[in-house]
C-alpha cells in the first residue's frame, strides 16, 4: 500500500477522520536535531480546523503526542512515532450517507477498489489525515532549519481573483496577517469577501497556493526518475482536492519563446548563477542554488450544502443535501500541508548521497 513517502527520511501515516486517532512513524531522521515542540504544535495549529469564520467550525486542538525517537528533546536516530487524537468527531453527521456516493469523493473508487468503505468523513481519504503530514513536516522543517532553508506558501489565488504581485515582492510576514493567508492585504479582503459570500449560498471555491523555499543548494535532485520537480510534484498531487502543478514560469511558459524563457548565466563574483530564475531553481530536475518556487492548484471543496443529484448503492437516482461541518475554501488550512510535504521532499533528497 502506498502509506509511505520518502526513501532515507520517510514517513508513514496512518489513521481515519472518525478513528480513534490520526499519526506517523518518521523514519530515517538523523541523530541530534532539536525537536522544538511548540514549533510543531504551532504548525499543527496553522492546519487546525476553526481558526475563522471561512473554515470548518469542527473543533480540533490536534495536540501531538510524541511516543518514541526523541531523548532530551532531541532526536535519537531512532523512528519517531507519533499520535494525534481525535476529539470532536460527531460520525451521526454522515448516518445518511451511509449509502449514497457523494459526487467528486472518493465513496464511489474507494467502494469499487476495496469492497468496503468508511462513510464516516471519508475515513482514510479525509483531509483529516493530513494533520500527521504536517507534524512529520515540521520535523523536517526543523532539520532543513539547521541548513539555513526556508519555505513560505501562501494563498495566491482564490477563484478569479489573483495577487498582482510576483513572489520575489512578496512580504512574506504578511501572510499570517489575515485569514486567508494572502500576503498581499487589499486583495485578501476581497477574497475572504468572496468565500464568504460563497459559504452563505452553500458552494466552496478553489485556488492556488504559491511555495518559495529559498537556501536549497546546488546538486538537489536525482535524474531521471527523481527529479526534484517530479518528487515535489508527487508530493503535492497527494494532497486532498490538488488539480495542478507547476514550477518556475510553468504554464505561462508556453506564451514565451525560447530566448525569453532562457535563463542566461552570467558570473556574480567567484560564483556562476543565472541572470533570470525561469525555471524555478531547477535545470535537469537538479536544483541550481536559486529560489525553488512553485504553485499548487486546488480545487472547489467537493462538500456543499447545496442539493445535488447523485446515485446510491443500488444505482438509484437520488438527491443529496449535505450535512457536517466543512470549509468553504480549503486554502487557508492547505498552506502548511504544502510546506509540510515540501519539507518531507527536499529532507529526503538532502540525504541521497553521490
């Protein structure tokens, strides 16, 4: 089964959104990084449901309970195991779907591949999982931490509106400034105005999230089949309601020719670097010591409260009308999934050795 990421820093989750409870095993973590508890508990809160009034009002305080691999606040070497549970599930929420197969979930393939499945929030296939990828990211954080690296997602697009400004204007300690974590202010008022009008008619609405992780040296990235665009890729891909990836110019990159996608080397000092970073800090699926940035696309929360029509079951046509408590726009709480699973990436390629 495919519950591990990672070759020489994995992680393994496991856990279900109406389970006992959600959490990991990090394997592959050196000896003697400081695990900063608060730090991860902090990134765990960033993720928390409830945080505004444009998220799910499910009440979680997603404390993680570290069990093993860690002595004196350190790490031993040894696997770290992890559990975080679940405290404010109300499974009676989910009673009617039972046997009916929500439209753009994952009812129908789940129930056709395994001949059984946890109708209760999704079981395995909620975003509740997700929480044990950010703690497992946090630790990965802190390690690429002591490697003067740095990574910042932030919410750059909600629906049609878009940030006007590109990433190397961004002030990146803006982004923890408002709900929506948009760095840019004006237009994140007029985003959270739209989710909420949104969450008022029952719909939800997509994005995009831009990640810039800066400090990543030269030589990141294994051709052919590990390429670090294509590990990062998968990574994001595996995140709930991803519809998209793209790095560097990406798919703007087909309006331009050759010599203006081209990024030309010129000499800075006694270093060789380039003149543009169109290609997002990765030639040849290596990274080339400039800013690795790319965006995440998600989309439209597949939960409504409006009615829709669907089958159950018995392949009989019926209407469904949602109940629970789901986020309108899953952008805000996704920010530190993508920085999490970003972290897991880069700290596994940190450790293949030439």
């Amino acid at each position: 089964m495919s519950n591990t990421i990672g070759k020489f820093f994995t992680f393994t989750s496991f856990g279900e959104s109406h389970g006992k409870a959600i959490g990991g095993v990090i394997d592959g973590c050196p000896p003697g990084i400081e695990i900063d508890e608060t730090f991860i508990q902090n990134e765990l809160n960033r993720r928390r449901p409830g945080q505004s009034n444009i998220s799910t009002p499910r009440q979680e305080e997603d404390k993680v309970e570290f069990l093993s691999g860690i002595f004196e606040g350190k790490s031993t070497g040894a696997p770290i195991a992890f559990v975080i549970w679940n405290e404010n599930q109300r499974s009676a929420d989910y009673n009617h779907l039972k046997d009916v197969y929500r439209p753009s979930h994952a009812d129908f393939t789940y129930q056709q591949k395994y001949g059984i499945r946890d109708y209760r929030g999704g079981g395995r296939s909620s975003a509740r999982e997700t929480a044990a990828r950010v703690a497992a990211g946090a630790i990965a954080k802190l390690a690429l931490r002591k490697m003067g690296i740095q990574i910042n997602a932030f919410t750059s697009q909600v629906g049609h509106i878009a940030m006007s400004k590109t990433y190397e204007d961004v002030d990146f300690s803006l982004i923890e400034t408002n709900s929506i974590r948009c760095p840019e202010p004006e237009t994140a008022e007029k985003m959270i105005a739209y989710i909420q009008q949104l969450k008022e008619e029952g719909d939800s609405i997509g994005g995009i999230i831009t990640c810039v992780v800066k400090g990543v040296p030269i030589g990141w990235g294994e051709p052919i089949f590990d390429k670090l665009q294509s590990r990062l890729a998968q990574a994001m891909l595996s995140i709930n309601a991803t519809h998209g990836f793209d790095y560097g110019k990406g798919f703007e990159g087909v309006a331009l020719r050759g010599s203006q996608m081209n990024d030309e080397f010129v000499k800075d000092g006694d270093r060789i670097t380039t003149r543009t970073n169109n290609s997002g800090g990765i030639q040849g699926g290596i990274s080339n010591g400039q800013d690795i940035y790319f965006r995440v696309l998600f989309k439209p929360v597949a939960t409504i409260s409006k009615k829709q029509n669907t089958v159950d079951i018995h392949a009989q046509e019926v209407e469904l009308e949602a109940r629970g408590r789901h986020d309108p726009c899953v952008l805000p709480r996704a920010i530190p999934i993508v920085e999490a699973m970003t972290a897991l990436t880069l700290m596994d390629l940190s450790l293949i050795k030439i």
